[in-house]
C-alpha cells in the first residue's frame, strides 16, 4: 500500500506502514475522485435502447470496462449482426437496460 495515499486516511500510520513494507520503493499511487457509473446491481447495462431505434448500449461497468470490453465488443458484434447464440440471449437478459433493479444491490 501506497504510503502517501495510506497517510491521508484517518487512523492509518503511514510510517506504520512504510516499516512493514520495507522492501518496496515508493509505488507512485495516485487517488482519484468522481463519478463511478454504475448500475443498482453492480451488473452493467449491455442492450438496445427502446427509445432510440439502433442505438446498442454497454456502460455502467463501474470500473471493469477494460477487463469486461473484449467480450463485451464480441458480443454486441452479434448482437448488431442479428447472430446470437443462446448464450448470448442469456446474457442480454440478465445484462438489459430494462432488467428490474428490485431487492438488495449487489455492490455498494
């Protein structure tokens, strides 16, 4: 853990923690602030819109987006195409925009 991020957080010694990573150089962390897109899930919302016609849509990945991107591009490149498996109806259905957001989110 970065010592000068860690030394800004009430309650974390960052000397404390210098000394118990003694082996690491400085690691250059930086922090950033502000909007974290994200469902009420936690899922992202991957679909058609039904308000514009043609208009595809893969956002609120909350942070995954470069892990979740190559297949999410794969499977919207089906989608588009009209040539879904049942796997990828599947996966739209529990991904759509129109999913309901009723109970308890997944992540806060």
């Amino acid at each position: 853990m970065c010592s000068r991020l860690a030394g800004r957080r009430k309650g974390i010694d960052g000397r404390a923690i210098n000394e118990s990573t003694h082996g690491f150089r400085t690691c250059g962390c930086r922090t950033w602030r502000g909007l974290y897109p994200m469902s009420p899930d936690g899922a992202p919302l991957v679909g058609r819109s039904n308000e514009v016609e043609g208009y595809v849509m893969a956002i609120g990945m909350c942070g995954h987006g470069f892990m979740l991107g190559p297949g999410l591009g794969e499977l919207l490149d089906r989608l588009v195409r009209d040539d879904l498996s049942e796997d990828d109806r599947t996966i739209l259905e529990r991904l759509s925009p129109t999913r309901s957001f009723e109970g308890q989110a997944a992540l806060k």
